[in-house]
C-alpha cells in the first residue's frame, strides 16, 4: 500500500484491514517500531506523533469558546467561502450521516456541521468548533496532517494515533490563499467507515480547489477603502499607512495621531495641550508648530483644523483589542495586543489610555484562567515581573519553574530597596 493518498487499495478487505492497523497502532506505542505494512504517510506521522508528545489515550482541547469563537470566526478568510463548502458538502454530511469541517491553519475547528446523531458522538471526543485538531496536539488525523503536510490526506479508522478517534475515518484538503498561496486552513469530511473509498479524498479536494477559485473571484470585488491603519502597541514610534503608504512617526506625532484617531470629531488645540504635555508652560505656538510638521509629513489633505482631526476613517490597534475585550473576545484580545501603548510615552492622556488597556487586558486574563493565554503575558517583558498574573498561572499551571518563578517574584517584591538595607538606614 504504497499511495500516501488513499486509504483503501481496490478490493481489500476493510475488516481485514483495520485489524491490521489496529495490530500495527499497538506495536508502534508500545515499542515505537511502525510494521512495513502501514502506508508511509501514517507511519511519518505516527512517528512526528510521538515525537510531539501525544499520548494514543489523548484528547483534544477546546481553544476558542464563546464570543472568542465568534470574533474569530468572522474574520477568518475561510468564513468567505462557508456558503460554498454546504452548498457542495452539506447535503452529502446530512445524507450520509458524515460531518462537515472546516480548521484554520493551526489545525482549530472553526465549523462543524452535519447529521446531528453524528455531532452528538463527535462532541464526545472534542471534535467540536474552538478545538485543536493539529497533529502536535492530538496526533494523525486528516484535517491536523492536511494543513500539516500541506496536501489531501485520508485516515482510516486505526490510522488515527489516538484510540477514541479510530472508529472513524476522514478526509480533508488544504486550503490556500489565491494570492500569496499560504495555507489558510482544510476542509474536512469526517464520517465511519463508508467514507474508506478513495472517491471521497478526490472530492474534499474538488472542493478545496472550487474554494480557493471561489476566494480568487472575490478578491477583485472587495471594495475600494480609504480606511487608514495606525499601529502603536508595543512600539514607541508608530506606524501610520494609508494609501499604500508606510510612515514612521516621531514620537511625539505618535502620541498627537493616537489621540487623534480616538477622536475623529476632533480635538482643539487647547484640548491637545491638556492631553500631550504635563508642562504647563508649553505654549499654543508650540504645538501648532508641531502639528504643521506633522501634515507635511502625512501628505495634503490628511490632517485638518478648527478643529485637528484626521480626514480618513482610522483604524487603530488599540481599537481593535479594545473592540475585542468589550465584546468578550479575550482570545482574540490577546493575540492583537503587541505590547503596551508607546511604552516611552509621558503625555498624560497616553500613559491613562496605556493602563487602562492593559489593565482591561490583564485582568480578563485573569478571570478566564486559560494556562495558554497566562502564560503568554508572564513570559512577554511587559508581563515578567506582573505578580497577579504569575499568581494566577501558578493556581492553573502549578509547574516546578512557574512555583519557582512565583517564589522569586515574591521574594523581590517583599525585599526592601537596597539603600535601605545599607549601613545606617
């Protein structure tokens, strides 16, 4: 059996067969030898498998949940195209009692839907919307090894390295961009044993190719938009683009644009005084002597008076994660947050928006106690020496270097300053 590509050679015996994989499944974990007779696309993955630390005893774990689903979801690529994949795949998933699924390119279910008997009986092994299919976490299976491997996969019954997934069998296609070509997710058809026939891979991947047609025929229709971009977390200079111009901005043009693109009703110059300087003694002159050096570098047009406000829609990072956070999508939050707003920035209205941010931030991690998403922000250099949240990920993630790291932090903060330890204090 030497084809990666199917599952079944032409007139084999599928009861024969899946004693031989179970007989070949068993061999491997137990001494980590894969039998000649496994097709080599297993065998590679049973071994990578392994090697990533999969148990055949293993679950999956559910990563998006709720409003991080949803806010996910909605802007994944692979939302343009779902119309499609039931058009050409529901019927055959109802009919069939089989289950359609769609995964990003991290191997997380972003849509399962079907025959509801079948969904039921997925739920059971965590084949579900939000979960982490990919194959280093929850071994061979057809939607994790497709975006891994890049190319149509089918796995069969004890194919699958974990054993609560070996009563069914799969089949998935990867997806790609039609412009830059990067993997954007698989489109998966997971069902029992009638979906052993080689048919079945060659039509997930039919539909995997109308998709990506699908995706190039829209692209040309998206709408023109005037829509700038202002990102400045996690930097002290921020960048602005707008109309297929990158600029790099002063410090101080970063601190005057992100209280600008909050306010696109406008500020007066008397409100940016109050919110950029904490020097009183700093004069209106000054500050429309800036703002004249900022609308030469933005180009004409962009920046207006009376009062100062930008001329285009913005659409700022910070507005993004603080969209995400109001609306329940810690998740996503988190994963637009680069770091803290112009960290260098003393502008009074900056360092208020900076804290609150993070503090917003912070403290929804906390309350979801997601070891992942701790973990992230404790190891980030904004987060190192965050007490509360190292607190946190030790109460979830209890590991000898977390409790270890627990313990330092306490111990510095409790410590008192150095000068006051020193002789005559």
């Amino acid at each position: 059996m030497s084809d990666p590509w199917v599952a079944l050679e032409p007139g084999a015996d599928p009861a024969e067969h899946l004693r031989m994989l179970r007989r070949a499944h068993e061999t491997f974990t137990e001494v980590g030898m894969v039998p000649r007779p496994v097709r080599s696309v297993v065998a590679d993955s049973w071994r990578r498998s392994a090697r990533a630390g999969v148990g055949p005893d293993g679950t999956a774990s559910v990563e998006l949940m709720g409003g991080d689903l949803g806010a996910y979801r909605a802007e994944h690529p692979l939302a343009r195209v779902m119309p499609l994949f039931r058009e050409l795949l529901g019927t055959f998933a109802s009919d069939g009692e089989h289950l359609l699924a769609v995964c990003d390119a991290h191997g997380r279910l972003l849509w399962v839907e079907g025959h509801p008997a079948t969904r039921a009986q997925a739920g059971l092994m965590n084949f579900v919307p939000g979960a982490r299919w990919a194959e280093t976490a929850v071994g061979t299976n057809a939607p994790g090894t497709a975006v891994a491997l890049d190319r149509p996969v089918q796995v069969f019954a004890a194919e699958h390295f974990i054993r609560r997934v070996q009563p069914w069998t799969c089949a998935a296609a990867p997806v790609h961009d039609p412009r830059s070509g990067r993997v954007l997710g698989a489109v998966d058809i997971t069902g029992g044993d009638g979906l052993a026939h080689p048919h079945s891979l060659g039509f997930v991947q039919a539909v995997a190719r109308a998709a990506e047609s699908h995706l190039a025929l829209l692209t040309p229709e998206q709408p023109a938009t005037d829509t700038a971009e202002l990102t400045a977390l996690g930097r002290d200079e921020a960048q602005f683009v707008t109309g297929g111009r990158k600029i790099r901005l002063s410090r101080r043009h970063s601190e005057i644009m992100v209280l600008l693109a909050r306010h696109p009703e406008g500020l007066t110059g008397d409100e940016l005084l109050c919110t950029l300087y904490e020097d009183e003694s700093v004069t209106p002159v000054t500050l429309r002597a800036e703002l004249a050096r900022l609308r030469r570098v933005l180009g004409p047009g962009l920046l207006a008076s009376r009062p100062y406000r930008l001329t285009v829609p913005v659409e700022s990072d910070v507005g993004v994660v603080e969209r995400r956070l109001e609306t329940g999508a810690i998740m996503a939050a988190a994963t637009a947050y680069a770091g803290p707003l112009l960290p260098g920035s003393q502008a009074p209205a900056v360092r208020r928006l900076r804290r609150r941010l993070a503090d917003g931030l912070r403290t929804a991690l906390i309350a979801r106690r997601d070891p992942d998403l701790l973990a992230d922000w404790a190891h980030a250099p904004w987060g190192e020496d965050d007490l509360d949240v190292w607190r946190a990920l030790a109460a979830v993630r209890p590991t000898p270097a977390i409790r270890a790291r627990l313990a330092a932090l306490e111990s510095e903060l409790a410590a008192p300053p150095a000068w006051a330890r020193s002789p005559g204090h």
